[in-house]
C-alpha cells in the first residue's frame, strides 16, 4: 500500500469537519494527491446507511443493530474508496474511522472494546489508519458549538454522560496507541488548532518519506 491513511476523531463539535477541510486544502496546495471522504459514509451505500443511522426517527434501534450498521457502511468504505485511494498512492483524509465506534459503541454504549476490535479488522480487512488526530475538548463546550446550527441526530441526542464516556474513551484509545493518536486540544481558536494539526500532520508525511 503506497497512500498515506489520516483519520480526525472527536466528541461533537470538536471542529473536525473544519479541521479537515483546512487540512485538505493546504495538502492540496503543496501538491499531494489527495481524498477526503467522512464515516459513516463517503460511498453512496454508506451514505444511505448513514442516513438510517443518524435519523432522530429511530429511537428503538437496538446498540447491536447500530453497531453493526456503523460496521456494514465502514465495510463497504473501505473496500469501495478508501483502499483503492490507497493502493493508487493518494492520502486519504477520513472525518471519523474505526475509532469512533470504540469511543460511541464502547465508551457510550459500553460495549466490550475486545469484540469491537474483531469487527473492525473484519469491517476493514486489517486496515487501520496510519495516523489520528484527536481533537479533545469538553462535551459541554463542543455541544454547545454544534446547537442551532443544525437538526440534532439520534446520537447527539444521548445524555451528557454519553458524550462524557465517549470522550474519555478516545483519550483512552490515545493513551493506548501514542504513537498513531496524537491528541490537539480543540478548545482554541480555529487558528491556533489549524497551526497545530498542520504541524503534526507535516512532520508525519516528512518523517514517514511519503
Ligand atoms: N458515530 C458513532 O457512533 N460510531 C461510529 O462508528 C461513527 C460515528 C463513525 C455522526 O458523526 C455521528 O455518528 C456522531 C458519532 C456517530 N455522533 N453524533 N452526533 P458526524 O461526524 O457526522 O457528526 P458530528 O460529530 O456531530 O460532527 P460535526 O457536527 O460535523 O462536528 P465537528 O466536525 O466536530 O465540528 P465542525 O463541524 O468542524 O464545527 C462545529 C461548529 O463549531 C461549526 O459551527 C464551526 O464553525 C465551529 N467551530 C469549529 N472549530 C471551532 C473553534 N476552534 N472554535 C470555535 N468554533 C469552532
């Protein structure tokens, strides 16, 4: 596999969606090839998966039936966008990945993170992400950033205790993988953020000769 693979995670309203955006633009500019594409979604099939899973309509979906919905879209991802980007050499920029379902299903929802793993690998057939940002910051700021600019999703509507465990759960993921999750605090201003993930995503592509 010659591409480079980037994931952005984070607890609602963390700025990932800017972040990227940013991201993709200036790798652009400085002439990589590149792909940017978001979880759950990014193919037509994913995004119509996407669409059933985020309807606030859908409250009596079952943890089980969500789980394996977010694995069915990252199934079809993977083998449909984002390893043929790889394999043809681009940088693939993904707004959420696997890590998502671990910090959501496992942190949120309380599943055992040791199931999760296997269905990832069989979701992603082994492909994991050769680098993580994470931006942290606290629920409560993070919601309040997203609330009014948009309908709230099923997941958004979760209790605070929720998001909580999901945060705490990516800090977990980052604290248990250092080296591929590099964590950003969210909570500075869209600059300051830009500078930093611009930083840590330069010198990774330096130092990994892509
Ligand atoms: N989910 C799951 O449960 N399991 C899984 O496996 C996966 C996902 C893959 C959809 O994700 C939902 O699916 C999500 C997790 C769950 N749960 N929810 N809800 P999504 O990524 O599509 O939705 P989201 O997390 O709600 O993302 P978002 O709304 O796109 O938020 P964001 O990307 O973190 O933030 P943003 O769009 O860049 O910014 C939000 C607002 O804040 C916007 O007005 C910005 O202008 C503003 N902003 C951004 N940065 C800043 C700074 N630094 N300062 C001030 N204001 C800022």
């Amino acid at each position: 596999m010659k591409g480079v693979f980037i994931t952005i995670e984070g607890v609602e309203g963390c700025g990932k969606t800017t972040q990227l955006r940013y991201l993709g633009r200036h790798l652009a500019e400085m002439g990589y090839p590149l792909e940017t594409t978001r979880e759950p979604g990014g193919t037509a099939i994913a995004e119509a998966v996407r669409a059933v899973l985020l309807d606030p309509a859908h409250t009596a979906m079952t943890p089980t039936a969500e789980l394996f919905l977010y694995e069915a879209a990252r199934a079809q991802h993977v083998s449909e966008r984002i390893r043929p980007a790889l394999k043809a050499g681009r940088i693939v920029l993904c707004d959420r990945f696997v890590d998502s379902t671990t910090a959501y299903q496992g942190g949120g929802r309380g599943m055992a993170w040791e199931t999760l793993n296997q269905l990832h690998a069989i979701a992603t057939e082994g492909l994991w992400p050769h680098l993580t940002i994470l931006l942290d910051i606290a629920v409560e700021e993070g919601l309040q950033r997203v609330q009014g600019v948009r309908p709230r999703d099923r997941i958004e509507e979760e209790s605070l205790a929720f998001h909580e465990r999901v945060r705490q759960a990516f800090l977990q993921i980052a604290s248990l993988e250092p080296e591929r999750v590099r964590v950003v605090e969210g909570h500075h201003s869209v600059e300051t953020v830009r500078e930093r993930v611009t930083a840590l995503v330069e010198e990774f592509l330096r130092s990994h000769e892509f």
